[in-house]
C-alpha cells in the first residue's frame, strides 16, 4: 500500500527528469527491488545493486527495520543512502553516517504533532486508550505519545494498552473492550491495511460516535477507507504531505504533481508519494551542487553524499533541511476529518502545520528523553487551524 504508490511516482518523475535532459546531461536508470520478502533478502539485494548493478546511490526503504540494517552497510561500501520513508528515530540517535542521510522526518514529529493538536483542539479530555501493531512503531510510538503526554497535560488515566499482532484482520476482540472501557480518545498508529481493517470494522460498530480517534499515519488510508470513516477524527500525514495543503509554498508544484498522478493512476497521491518526491528532489539538488563544485565533472562517491550536509531542497508543499547529522528537518500536517461534496471520501479541515523545528528533538538528544523535558508552555506557540475551503 506504500511501495507501489511510491513506485508509481517515482516511474513518473525519472521520466519526467530524463525527458528534460538527465540530471547533468546523464539519464536516470532505475532499478526496483520488493523490500517484502524480509531484512535478510533486503541486505542481500542491497549489496547486488550496489556490487553487482554499480549504483549510484540507494534509496532504501519502508521498513525501519531494513534501513536500520542497510546504513551501516551503506557506510561499509560507502555508497550515498537516502532513508526515504522509513521514520526510526533511531537511526541517527544511535549512529553517525557519512553515506546516509533521511529526506523526511523522523518518528518523533510524527507522533508529537498529533499530540500537540489534540491538546489544542479537544484539550478536555482526561482518559486514552491505545491500540497499535506490535511491533518497533507500535510500542515506539505510544512510548513516545505517553512521555509527552504526561509533561503536557498530566493526569490523562490510560484506560487499555492493545497491541494485537502486525498483519492483524479481525479487530472485533479490541473493539468489544474499547466499547466497553469508552475512553475519551483512541491513539491508533497504525498503518496500511491493519489500519484500513480497523477502520472499516469500527465503524460498522459505531466506536466513532464514541471516542475521537487520533491517527497520526492516518491520511493514507482516506480515500481507501471512503465513507467509512465519519467527520470529526484527527489524522496525521507523516509530514506536511497533503493534496490539499492550505498553503503550499509552490502551489503550481503541488497542482501539478496532484493531476499528473492523479491522472496517470486514478488515486491521489498519499504521503509515500509525496516522500519518494522528496528523495528524487533532494539527489537532484545534491548532484547540481556536487556537479558545481566540480565545475561540471562527475562526482563520485564521498563528493555526492557531502553534497547532502546540510542540503536544503523543495518538497511538494515546502521546504526540507538535511541537517549536519544526517536528519531531514520538515513540518508536519494535522488536520480533522470532514465531509466534503467534492471527494468520495473524508478530507481535512482545521488543518495545522507545525513547523519542523518545534516537534523534532535537536541533535545530539535521544528523543524519549526530549519529550520528558517538554513544557505546557510549548501549547501556547501552536499555529492557529485553517479550515478547508473548497
């Protein structure tokens, strides 16, 4: 449900890139590798591509668990990675990397920011419950909402913690409990089709008339999911990834990006789209600095990845800053859900976009220990909503 939105606009932009020339007169030639199989395959294929096919650099992967194993082997045979959707804050906490470097936001602003937009929108809530996929994001991630949580607005009683299994169909056991236990807000971080399950199921249910549910990855399942999921619920895009953005800072970039893929696969572009962009932006604007300082000769390895430090380059609705470790610094997009006749399915209204720099942890800091030291003055710099307008 990522992989092949993300490869379709990656097939669309190359082409687009080739048909103008190439980046310094050389095409683009891609080669796609299905992550699926698992961490082992995924290391196998890694070092295929970059031994066997010569690659110039990687873009590596979905999986926190894949790019987890794939930098310090990027490192190894020093060929330029770019994390492109996986978010595992862990990556440059633990690690210093020449060769590897994020375009996107890490797990921290994505959890922090819907947070911070339930404290603003339905700040009078006092009981939550959870129910994320077992694995490294589910348990991170309500980790990470419940350290700030209990700094910015102490006393919320957590009335059930449900982790059931990654892959999981049938929600009907979570369902009955959370029906039963009527907590105020439901954070769900779950993501493709586990969370697209959930909502259907829920909603046949009725838990939606009973509890706000907060969905930080929740944009790409909107128009999958269609009318099931009802107004008024909090959902999150992974960054500021949003075809409806209220205010992009090239709104023709977004425009035109939205109908040309819209019109090439008859969906809208969801955040992976907007993350593999983000990759293909960034190595362009890395090879014309590297090219530059070349005065035009080919870079090679070590040239290309310092050409990343400290990179700033365009996203489809703002701006994205690589910083000297190695992190993507960008905002990140709340909105709620709401009903629009335009669209078959729920859009966004009162949306918020918080600036990267508010809800990323600085570096050289382990991110859990950051949000301990988050003050409820912080609520007080929270941009102000922009309804949706059609």
């Amino acid at each position: 449900m990522f992989g092949v939105p993300a490869n379709q606009a990656a097939e669309m932009l190359i082409e687009e890139i080739n048909a103008s020339g190439g980046i310094g007169g050389v095409k683009v030639r891609p080669i796609f590798v299905d992550e699926g199989p698992g961490v082992a395959h995924f290391v196998g294929e890694y070092r295929r591509l970059v031994q066997s096919e010569k690659v110039d650099i990687v873009f590596a992967a979905i999986s926190s668990a894949d790019c987890l194993a794939c930098a310090p082997l990027a490192e190894e045979l020093k060929r330029p990675t770019i994390l492109w959707d996986c978010s595992t804050q862990r990556i440059f906490e633990e690690n210093r990397y020449d060769y590897v470097f994020r375009t996107i936001g890490n797990s921290t602003p994505e959890i922090l920011a819907p947070l911070l937009y339930l404290l603003k929108m339905k700040p009078d809530f006092k009981t939550v419950s959870v129910i994320n996929q077992d694995y490294v994001w589910g348990r991170d991630s309500w980790a990470m909402f419940t350290a700030a949580l209990n700094v910015l607005k102490p006393g919320v009683r957590v009335v059930s913690e449900m982790f059931p299994k990654f892959g999981a169909t049938d929600f009907s056991t979570e369902i009955t409990r959370l029906l039963a236990l009527r907590p105020e807000v439901i954070l769900n971080a779950s993501w493709g089709g586990d969370l697209d399950a959930f909502i259907r199921q829920a909603s046949d249910r009725r838990l939606f008339e009973r509890s706000t549910l907060v969905m930080p990855l929740g944009e790409s399942s909107l128009e999958r999911v269609g009318k099931s999921l009802p107004p008024g619920h909090i959902i999150g895009a992974r960054g500021d990834h949003w075809f409806l953005h209220p205010k992009p800072a090239d709104p023709k970039l977004l425009a035109t990006f939205t109908e040309a893929f819209h019109r090439r696969t008859g969906i809208y572009p969801i955040y992976p789209c907007h993350h593999m962009a983000q990759a293909i932006f960034a190595t362009k604007k890395a090879y014309e600095i590297a090219l530059a300082r070349k005065n035009g000769g080919w870079p090679n390895d070590a040239e290309l990845a310092a050409a990343f430090k400290g990179l700033e380059f365009p996203s489809l609705t703002g701006t994205v800053r690589i910083r000297e470790d190695g992190q993507g610094v960008q905002d990140m997009i709340m909105g709620t859900t709401h009903l629009s006749d335009r669209y078959a399915f729920r859009i966004l209204t009162d949306m918020i976009v918080f600036p990267g720099e508010m809800v990323t942890a600085p570096v050289g800091q382990v991110s859990l220990d950051w949000l301990r030291t988050l003050k409820p003055e912080m609520l007080g710099r929270i941009p102000q909503p922009v309804p949706f307008k059609a």
